[in-house]
C-alpha cells in the first residue's frame, strides 16, 4: 500500500512539474510576439517589441537590459509606462500607474532600433539579441500584484541572420551504420 501512495504522489508531482511554464522576457520582431530571428532589411528605422511571457500574475512593474548586437543601433525606447529609470538598452526599471495582465503576453516596450547592415554577412551572422538583468539592480523579472514581490524571469536569445542548420537526406539505416 506504500510503495503504491508513493507511486501516485511521485507521478502526481511529475504531472505538476511538467505542465509548468517558466516566466521569461523576450525582444520580438513583430507585434505579434511571433517572430523570433530575422535577416537584415536594410539602413532603415525598425521597431521591436519586449514582452513579459508566462508570469501568471498582475504585474505592477518589470525589470531588464536589451544587449543589442552590432547589426543595429537602438535608438528610443516607446510605449513605456509612467515610471521609467533608464533605457533597454543601459538597463530598465518601469513602474506601471495600475497593475497588468501578466496571464496573458504583456508587452513592455516597443523599441526603435537603425539597421546597420543590408543583407547576411559576416558579422552579421547570429547577431544575439539578448535579455539579460538589469546591471543596476541585478534583477530579471517583474514585480506582482497585490504582494509587490520580485518575480523572476528567464531572459530569452533571438538571433538577427541565423544560420541554418546543415541537412541532408538519409534513411535510417544510413544512420544506424553511423554509429556500428
């Protein structure tokens, strides 16, 4: 009868560990938050977005950096809520007058950026735009409501010109005797 509440509770936890999702912030191309890597369009002005994804909580503020890659130039930061320290791109703090739907993707900022490349190239290739803590604070997440607690986030890596991953086609067999 032990061995069987122990399998139960064990399979139980599985189950609640496996459908968790972790918070994160990430920089996206679109307003959409889909897009995750993109080419270089050209020296023109382009906007990104930062979104709070997965907290599951009223959010009353958030804190971050953007580390831009040299593919491009930030330029401004937009859409921001009342309080704001800093910028994206040297680290931000941002304080919101009510607390926000962090159940659903809450977008944070949009960010106005210039193109320093048109097209592909060396250096160009996997330029990260990487999410990382707020170097003043030291912190990566948001703060709830209504306990005003940090609630830490993941910071997420998109990539401006991705190589592709090499393939070819094979059979399994092929990739069996790989490994004979």
């Amino acid at each position: 009868m032990r061995i069987a509440t122990l399998v139960v509770a064990a399979l139980l936890a599985t189950v609640v560990v496996a459908s968790a999702q972790v918070p994160y912030i990430a920089v996206y191309f679109d307003p959409y938050h889909t897009q995750e890597t993109k080419d270089c369009p050209g020296f023109v002005v382009d906007y990104w977005y930062v979104a709070a994804v997965n907290f599951n909580t009223y959010i009353t503020g958030a804190d971050f950096m953007v580390q831009y890659p040299p593919a491009v130039t930030w330029l401004a930061d937009l859409n921001l809520p009342p309080v704001v320290i800093g910028n994206t791109a040297t680290g931000l703090s941002m304080g919101y007058a009510l607390p926000q739907n962090g159940y659903n993707v809450l977008e944070l900022c949009k960010v106005q950026v210039f193109w320093n490349c048109d097209h592909c190239a060396d250096p160009y290739y996997n330029n990260q735009v990487k999410v990382v803590a707020n170097p003043m604070t030291g912190f990566l997440g948001v703060t709830d409501y209504p306990n005003f607690n940090l609630v830490p986030g993941t910071g997420l890596t998109t990539l401006i010109c991705p190589l592709g991953v090499p393939t070819e086609d094979t059979t399994w067999g092929q990739v069996k005797a790989l490994y004979e």
